[in-house]
C-alpha cells in the first residue's frame, strides 16, 4: 500500500468510474491522479473489492481517529459495490446498509392513511379517500403548477433570494457561481454538479411539471444552502486544510445520506417555517397565486408519506414484486398519475441509483433527529446545520451524539 492511505482510496474511488460512468459525482483534487486512472487498465469489479478490503485492514494508518473513521466507512461502501459489480447477490436491505450505514425497514400503512386524513382535510375534503381525494390533489398540484415560460425566471429569483440569506449566515468565497440548466429525459427531478473552484452547474428537469409548493426546496436542495453551499464550505475548509478525501464525492457511500439529508433541511434552514409567505411575495411578483396557508397544511400531511418510496425499492428489490404492481403501491399511496409513478420507477430501478431513494428518506429523518437537539428553530440549530456544512461528519457521527 501507499505511505498515503488518502491518495490510494483517491484512486480507488476514481477507478469506479470506469465501471459505471457517473459514479464519481464530483472529483476536485488533482487532475494528474484522474488521468492516471483513466489511462489505466480497466479495472475488474473483484480486484477494486479486494483493494477496497485491503486498504480497510491497513487503517487508521497514521490518520487521525476522526479521518479514518471518515475513509473506513466509505471503503465499506466501496467494498459492497465492487461485489455488485462482479455479479455477487447482495440483499437490499444489507446493500443499503453497507452504502449509506443505516438499517432500513418498511413503512407503516397506518401512517400513510393518517397523512391521506391529514391531505383530506387540508384539501378541503374531510373524510376523502381513494379517487375522491386523488380528484382533490391533482386538482390542486394543477393550480399548484408553475407555467413553462416562468420556471427559468423564478428559478433565478428563488436563488438570488436564498444566495443573500445564506452568504450571510454561511460566509462563501466571493469566486462561487451556480448555473443553472433545463434538462430532460432524466431519472431525477434536479441534480447539482460540483465543478471544483467554488462553481457548480444545477440541473432542473422539466419532463414533469415544476410545482410552486416544491421550486423553492429544489433550489434550496442543490444551491443554497444544500449540495452547492456544502461542496464550496468543505472545499474551502476541509480541503484547504489538507484533508484531500473531500475532494472526491462517490455516489452510494455514507456522504450521500448525509448530504441529501442536509439538503432537505437546506429550505428550512435558511428561511425557518415561514418560507411561504416568503414564496407567496415573489410568486405574486410573476403573477402567480400561491397560498402559503393551505401549502403548509397539504406539506406537513403528506410528510407522513416520506417512506412510500423506499417501500417500493424494499418492494422491488427485496420482495422481487412486480414492477405493475408497485407503480400501483406508488399512485395509490402517493396520489400521483400513472407517468408521474412511472417516472419514480425509472430512480428506483436504475442499477446506479436504485438504492439512493434511502439518502433521502433516513437522512432526512436522522438529521432531523439531531438538529431538533437544538431546538425547532433560533440560531442554535442554523449553528448544528452549519456543522453538517462544514465537518466531515457521518451516520455513526450522529448516532453516537445522539447516544450521548
């Protein structure tokens, strides 16, 4: 092994690009490893197992506790999915387990017919179920929706916006810039891609319609504060100080549960509970009607149904049940269309991301778990979420605050 233990999981986490290009979301360290790699032989699945093992026997290997702790986890994952690769049968929930450190169990239909009580009422038809309240939603995600000419205009506004609240809480580099880009044909609804040096391009797919009750989160979730915010904090801080794992982000290892975690709270965090009203007065701006009281209601109910979707992946690949079938699961638990199903189903079975669909819902529920330590809202928890954004922090991190 190397007398650097950073720079061989560098090139060990870069090498599975080749397998499956797209797995390594965002590299920003030395461009000479990076062309080393690429020039390479191609890698065989089981040999990148077999390092992955090897490199974890050798650890802490002069790091410190914190760091090796950091690398160790990630190699795991790394182990897991180079057994993937070479054809090894992995149970889901063990899979999961090993990319993400969280142990995943199905959700509970109970919850999901509170939350339809709760969507009902909101909706302003109590007692609703099955097509009655399915009639309600769509009627209102079609008032709820945004015009195709005006998603490019907000999507600037809505990022101005939260750029000034979080330069001000989360000091920036003065060189960072967000692009932004309408897609389409793709698996996801937006997707933040880290070019190094403070910039990233955001991706915003327009197959399906964007929503006024759901823009401001996207932006918030892949700019400011969320993917954007913590690539250039951790850049600067970690990276600037010489911890060089943070210049590689390796889809499906420990630090996508952590960072799509902190991107759902990244709304939140910058504008608290208010953040419709503060939505309703650059909506009115375009023209647009947006009810901050009624959006709240219908998006705290709906919360209750946070885990309908890692129940269809549980549902797919752990049960093995038909694919008709759970885009049946999906429509009736989510109230969605048929494309609207169908297109959930093309995240959860593509091979690369089809257990990410955990990132979001244990890491929501995790971080939220360990920000409520410090309260619902005040300055002690913005303080706990800058943490997220700047320590090199993991599940068993929280846990054993949490613990403690």
């Amino acid at each position: 092994m190397s007398a650097d233990p950073v720079t061989e999981y560098l090139r060990l986490g870069l090498a599975f690009d080749r397998l499956e290009e797209g797995f390594v979301d965002a590299y920003t360290g030395d461009p000479a490893l990076r062309v080393e790699v690429e020039n390479a032989p191609a890698p065989h699945p089981a040999e990148l197992a077999d390092r992955a093992r090897a490199l974890q026997r050798e650890l802490p290997a002069g790091l410190p506790a914190e760091r090796a702790e950091f690398v160790g986890a990630h190699l795991r994952a790394l182990e897991c999915s180079a057994r993937k690769f070479a054809g090894e049968e992995v149970g889901f929930v063990d899979e999961v387990q090993a990319y993400f450190d969280v142990r995943i169990e199905p959700g509970d239909e109970a919850v999901y017919r509170e939350a339809h009580a709760g969507m009902a009422e909101a909706l302003g038809v109590p007692g609703a179920t099955g097509d009655r309240l399915r009639e309600a939603y769509a009627a209102y995600r079609r008032a709820d929706e945004i015009p195709a000419a005006a998603v490019a205009q907000l999507i600037a506004e809505f990022s101005g916006s939260l750029r000034e609240t979080v330069r001000t809480a989360f000091p920036l580099p003065d060189a960072e810039t967000v692009e932004f880009e309408v897609v389409g044909d793709k698996p996801w609804s937006g997707f933040n891609y880290y070019l190094g040096g403070y910039r990233s391009k955001v991706a915003v797919n327009t197959d399906l319609p964007q929503y006024m009750s759901s823009l401001p989160g996207l932006i918030a979730h892949e700019a400011y504060p969320g993917h954007h915010t913590e690539h250039c904090r951790k850049e600067q801080g970690l990276v600037g100080s010489g911890q060089l794992e943070h210049t590689v982000f390796l889809v499906n290892t420990p630090q996508c549960l952590m960072a799509e975690g902190l991107a759902d709270h990244a709304l939140a965090a910058a504008k608290g509970t208010g953040w419709h009203e503060w939505a309703a007065e650059i909506y009115a701006d375009f023209g647009l009607r947006f009810d901050p009281e009624r959006a709240r209601a219908v998006g705290a109910a709906a919360a209750g149904l946070i885990r309908v979707r890692q129940d269809a992946a549980l549902a797919l690949h752990d049960r093995g049940d038909d694919i008709d079938d759970v885009a049946v699961f999906l429509q009736r638990w989510l109230l969605v269309a048929p494309d609207r199903a169908r297109q959930m189903l093309r995240f959860l079975t593509s091979p690369l991301w089809r257990a990410y669909i955990s990132t979001y819902v244990e890491g929501y529920a995790l971080l939220e778990t360990w920000l409520d330590r410090a309260g619902t809202s005040g300055p002690e928890r913005l303080a706990r979420f800058g943490r997220l954004l700047d320590e090199p922090l993991i599940p068993a991190s929280l846990r054993r605050e949490l613990a403690a």
